[in-house]
C-alpha cells in the first residue's frame, strides 16, 4: 500500500499514449502535397509546358500555393492543439515510496497505485487495492447508467469515472494495452468527425471528378479537330478542365477549420475535435448547468441555523464535512469554519456525495448516523423543517439539512451556503438572448434556488421552476413539449440532463451542453456540441469537445461567434469555386459539342480566377460574421452556383462569338469572363461592409490596372484594341449581370 519505490518507476512500463489531438508532420506534408486535385493539375500542366507557351502554366502554382498554405496553417493548428492538450491534462495522484504526489498521465508506470476521488478519470486499467464507498460510472464503455460500487480485488477499465466515494488501485495495463486505448485505437487516429460542411465539399469534388473526366475527353477531342495548331488545341483544352476543378475549395475549408481553432486558442480555449467549430455555428438550444457554469466556481458557508438545540449540530456538521479525504465544493465551504473532525466522531461507515442520491451521511459510532443532503430529498413535505427550508431556497440560496438519521430523519439544522453569480454572466446571457439562441438552465439544486438564480440573471422564464422529479421518464415527445415550453429546471438527476438532450435533439434542435461536474458527463457526450469548464472534473474535460480552459463563462461567445464565422464564409467560398465550375462545365460543352476554340487560354484562366475567386477567398474566409448556419449547406449552394454559372458561361460565350470566335478575339470573353464573376463576388459578399467594398473595388481595380499597363496585356495575352468588340462585352455583361441577381433572388440563396 507504499506504492513502487523510485527504483520500481524507473524500470516499469509507462503510459505512453500518443495524442489525437494532430497528426505528425510528416503526415500533414503528405496529405498537403500528395491530392488528386495535385496529380490532375500537375499532369495539365506538364502538358502545357510540352506543348504551350510557359505564361500558360501559371496555373501550376496552386500546387504550391495549396500546398504551403495548407501545411502552414494545420501546422499553427497543430502547434495551438498541442499546447493546449498539454494544459487540459488534469494531473494524476499516485502513491510512490510512501507518499502521495501528482504527475502527468504519461507518467504513470504499470504497478502504479493510484488515488481516486470523485471526477477523477480513470487512465489505465487496474485492480483495486482501497475502497471507501467508491462508485465507478462505467456508461461510457458499458452503456450501463448506474453506477458499480468497487470492493477491494474489482477490475477497473479505463475510460471510466469515479462518481463517489474514494480509493485507490494498482495500475494493471498501461499504454496502448489499456481498455480504453485499444477500443479506440481507429478512432484514435487523425480524423474528422461527422460533418455536414465537409461531406458537402467531399460531395461536390466528388460528382464533379466525374463530370469532368467524359467532358474533359470531349473538349479535348474538339480541340484536337478543329484547330490546326496542335499547341493551341491542348492548351484550350486545358483551360477548360482546370477551370473545371475547384482546387482552393477544399483548401479554404481546411484554413477555415485550422484559422478557428488557432482564434479560439488564443482565448484559452481548447477545440478537441476540428468538427466542433461547425457544430458552434449550429446550435440553438444552450443548456447551462447552474453550478460551476453561471455561479462561480466554491461557495461560502453562510448561516447553521438549529431546529433541535439538544443536538450537536456544529460537533456533527464538522465530523461530516472532515470524514471524506477528498471533500467535494459543500464539504469544502464548511471546512473552512470547521477545518478538523472534532475529538471522539471517527467513522465507523460513510456513504459518500453523489448527484444521484443528493446527500452524503456517515455512521460515528456511539454519535449515531448523521446525514447532510437536499432538505426536499430528506424531508417529508408539510413538515415545519421542510416548508423553512424552501422559503430560504426561494431567495436563491442553497440550502441543505443536516439530520439525526434512526430509520427516519430528524432534522437537526439546515445549513445556508452563499453561492457567488459569476460577474459576466448578465453579459453572456444577454448575448445568447440577441443572437436567437435559447438557454435552458438544468441544474441538480432545489428548483426555487434556481429560478432565483435564473431570474436574477434576467433569463427569459427564469420565475417558473420545474421539478425533474415531476417529468415524464417514458414518453420523449412529452418530455421535449415541456423542454420547449420552459425555461428552468432543477433536482435534475445526470440520466435526466441525458433524456433532456435526447428529447431537445429530437425536436429538431442542435444542442449545446456546458457542465463542470460528474453529473454532466453523460449529457455532454450525447449533446452535438459538448462545453466542459477547465476547472471542472477530467472525465467532464475527456468527452467534451471544447474546453473553456480559463474557466470563464464570458468565452462562449466568441467560441460560438468563431463557428458561425467558419461556416458562413465557408458557404461564401462555395458558392464562387462552383459558379467557377459550373461555367467551365458549361463552356466546355458548348465548345466540345458546336465545335468552337476554347473562349479563353489558361493565362486568362489564372488572372480572372485570382481576381475574383482565389484572392477574395482567401479575405472572406477569415473575415467576420454572426450568421447562423443552417442545414441544407449542398442544396442551397447549388441553387447559387448552377444558374450563376451557366448565366456567366452563356454571356462568355456570346461576348466570343459575337468578337468572331478566333483566337485574336478572346479578349473580349475575357472582359465578359472577369464582369459577371465579379458581379458574383459582389452578391456573394453582401453585407458589403467598408472592408468588403474595398477587397471588390480592389479586385476591379487590379484588372483595369492590368489591362492599361502594356507589359501586364502582352504576359496575359490580351488585346482591348477593338472597341466595338469591347463595348459589347460590357453590354452582355450588364445583362447577365442583371440575369444573376434576378436568378439569386428567385432562388433566395443569399441575404441581403
């Protein structure tokens, strides 16, 4: 029961877990450089330096480009994780040559003893060695909610939790050979969970592989006969295919995700799965758990107020708060007016705190059984203690009982504890209220302590309670009306908090759970989007998927604020990488089946796409908004992109054939080319804030510009001798500009 020596830690077996929260270098590398959007592109333009001039292979620079930026930002990310893991790892208590310390997780050793309390997460797998009431909360492997009382010689499994009570055991399996480590050894890896932003990217790359693999073969075979110049027929046809391929698309995904979780990082707090930015940007429903998330975290003992003066209240009072080593945020409070277990009350047998039962008692021999709990648990109602009891409630201060137990409670005292409002919650609130997103405070005190809380937090509701234990337990569209319908409820059991997702999910609501404490692990692993506070238990800080390490409620915001940006610029982005390749899709076709040269050359290709695709892109990706994302990310781009791209690739290719349909006329499919795809830029960055103005006014500015300057028209082959040819690309343009507009308000893609 010493634990290992020094001498036994240095030859045993260490924890060596690898971290999941990034891959390695070399795998960010690989999967920068070695795509298939790499492979095609690199193939195009190899072609093109064989067969065309070099000015034509610009185009080839995206492979860098895509690459570096790529592998730069997930290495930021990756820095930012690691870091951050490093910091959420809660410490591990272990007795070693005869003596409790804390190390790091990595360092625990096979044969280790280790302590437990209640929160504490269990690392490795082991047999335990002490026992005082230890309850192990094995749901998360086994499903099964109740929690097991642990005897000396039990197994433990990693990936549990200790609920109650407290003891220790001897770490069996350590490492990879751990329970919990070889369940989730695949899902351990680098991945991204479930996302609907990037199946939709995924979707879209995907179909449109597809497409151009049959008209990328027709393009080419009409080039090919009916141009003579073998050059000019591949480099059209290139033009074409390129054009096709939304390369930046799933760049500008990956910066986004990366760039939000570096943002959230700098304010301490930790994105455990990438996916969860996007689940920020969702939600609607907010439940708050009321301790530790809108009180602050500890309480202060307030005022014992006797109810029997033949009792020894404070004697008693003092043993119960002294009798567990690990004393919970109540025992902790009382400690601090009574820090030692008076003379003569040892414990002959203790049951610990837990949020299920709601009290803790203990049996001091020759003093009898002493139990301190909820009074509304305790108490029968109607009796003078319980009705004292909820008056004091009302006012919003935590109350408990402390009783004589001897086959009924005699109530000895109730004790009043002071819980401290956290200073930003008025603000936080306020914002939730102003951004649409509904809050439900769940919280296992008395329900009139709550509804005091909540309504002295100004929350919509907050003055009607609803008692949990008053809750249908069957029916789940039951139980979601009356979530619906309210606000606050209180003595709400951990299963609860868990049915209380389950039945807000099913009415159709992205949820979001924060919680500090062992209650709250179940229901944050089942919400869509779990918020664990950093100075809440391990097991609450290993499932959720953000931690707000500073412990401050004030960081919700930005960390919702941060989701919606993701999402909303990433649809932004969308929408012009495949009005990009619906035109080229279009325009292929057209060419390939009437038999035309291609409207414009790759050079042309790689001015107009960075003008009005790569470079805006890259500025409304990280720029600001408070959008919420809503489903239906797939359809209602593509209600964006397939009329603006097919009224863009009609307009091009007028504007050509109107010039004469020859080579020395695609100047002026250009000109049409970069208007309407401009246009799409300027509906697509509405609001057109004073810094979006400015990235358009730039990007028009740029082509003028470049047109004007004689060197820029001879490196980009451009000609704007022809003055008619020109005037009637602007006049097309005008038109298919107003085509667009009308096309995006029938549809309603975009708000205004």
């Amino acid at each position: 029961m010493n634990g290992l020596t020094t001498a036994q830690v240095a030859a045993a077996k260490t924890n060596d877990v690898p971290r999941r929260s990034s891959r390695s270098l070399g795998a960010i590398v690989r999967s920068n450089v070695f795509t298939l959007f790499n492979l095609v592109i690199g193939v195009l333009w190899a072609l093109v330096m064989i067969f065309g001039e070099w000015q034509d292979g610009l185009f080839g620079l995206v492979i860098v480009a895509n690459a570096l930026i790529g592998i730069i930002q997930e290495l930021r990310a990756k820095r930012t994780l690691d870091k951050l893991a490093v910091i959420n790892e809660a410490p591990v208590r272990v007795r070693r040559d005869g003596r409790e310390q804390e190390i790091q997780p990595h360092k625990v050793v096979l044969g280790d003893l280790i302590m437990l309390g209640p929160g504490d997460r269990l690392l490795v797998d082991g047999e335990v060695a002490e026992s005082d009431g230890l309850e192990i909360d094995e749901s998360l492997l086994t499903g099964e909610a109740d929690p097991v009382h642990k005897h000396p010689g039990d197994q433990v499994l990693s990936g549990s939790f200790a609920v109650a009570g407290s003891g220790a055991f001897v770490a069996t399996k350590v490492g990879t050979d751990a329970y919990a480590v070889r369940l989730a050894e695949e899902a351990s890896k680098f991945h991204l969970a479930h996302s609907e932003l990037r199946d939709g990217v995924a979707n879209f790359i995907k179909y449109i592989t597809w497409l151009v693999i049959p008209i990328g073969a027709l393009l080419i075979y009409s080039q090919l006969r009916h141009n003579t110049d073998f050059g000019t027929a591949i480099t059209g046809a290139v033009a074409g295919i390129v054009t096709m391929i939304p390369e930046g698309l799933v760049l500008m995904t990956s910066i986004a995700f990366a760039v939000g979780v570096v943002r959230l990082g700098q304010r301490k707090c930790l994105v455990q799965e990438l996916p969860a930015i996007e689940g920020l940007a969702r939600v609607d429903v907010l439940c708050l758990d009321k301790t530790g998330t809108l009180t602050a975290g500890g309480m202060d003992l307030d005022e014992v107020i006797p109810l029997d003066g033949s009792q020894p209240v404070g004697d008693a009072l003092a043993a119960l708060a002294n009798v567990d080593p690990r004393p919970n945020a109540t025992a902790q409070a009382i400690q601090a007016v009574h820090p030692a277990m008076p003379a003569g009350w040892a414990a002959v047998s203790t049951t610990p705190f837990s949020s299920a039962r709601k009290y803790s008692g203990a049996d001091f021999g020759p003093h009898g059984n002493w139990v301190l709990g909820a009074p509304d648990v305790l108490l029968d109602p109607g009796t003078h203690a319980y009705d004292k009891a909820a008056s004091i409630a009302a006012t919003g201060t935590r109350v408990l009982v402390l009783g004589r137990e001897n086959g009924t409670i005699a109530p000895a005292a109730l004790v009043t504890l002071r819980q401290r409002i956290r200073p930003d919650a008025h603000e936080t609130l306020r914002y939730f209220a102003k951004q649409g997103v509904t809050v439900k405070v769940i919280s296992g005190d008395n329900p009139e302590a709550v509804s005091a809380i909540a309504t002295g937090l100004e929350i919509p509701g907050g003055d009607k309670a609803i008692d949990a234990r008053t809750l249908p337990e069957d029916d789940l569209d039951k139980l979601g009306e009356l979530l619906d319908a309210n606000t606050v409820f209180g003595r709400v059991t951990p299963q609860q908090k868990r049915q209380f997702v389950s039945a807000l999910q099913a009415r159709g609501h992205t949820v979001a759970m924060t919680g500090d404490g062992v209650n709250d692990v179940l229901a944050l692993k089942d919400a869509d989007l779990g918020i664990a506070m950093g100075a809440g238990s391990p097991a609450t800080k290993a499932v959720a998927q953000v931690v707000l390490l500073d412990n401050r409620f004030a960081t919700l915001p930005h960390v919702v604020g941060e989701g919606r940006r993701v999402l909303a610029n990433i649809e932004r982005v969308s929408n012009l990488f495949l009005t990009k390749t619906f035109y080229a899709i279009v325009l292929s076709l057209l060419t390939g089946v009437l038999g035309f040269m291609f409207p414009f050359a790759p050079r042309h290709s790689t001015l107009v796409n960075a003008l009005t695709i790569g470079i805006p892109a890259f500025f409304l990706a990280l720029a600001p908004t408070m959008e919420r994302s809503k489903p239906g990310f797939v359809p209602r781009v593509l209600r964006f992109a397939v009329p603006a791209g097919v009224i863009c690739a009609a307009a091009v290719f007028l504007s050509f054939w109107a010039a004469g349909g020859q080579v020395a006329d695609r100047t002026s499919a250009v000109i049409t080319l970069f208007l309407t795809t401009w246009w799409v830029l300027v509906l697509i960055a509405r609001p057109l804030t004073w810094l979006r103005v400015g990235l358009v006014a730039a990007m028009a500015a740029l082509f003028a510009i470049g047109l004007a300057i004689p060197f820029v028209r001879e490196f980009f082959a451009l000609e704007p001798g022809d003055v008619g040819n020109d005037l009637v690309a602007v006049g097309i343009s005008v038109v298919a500009a107003i085509c667009i507009s009308a096309a995006v308000k029938v549809t309603g893609t975009l708000r205004t």
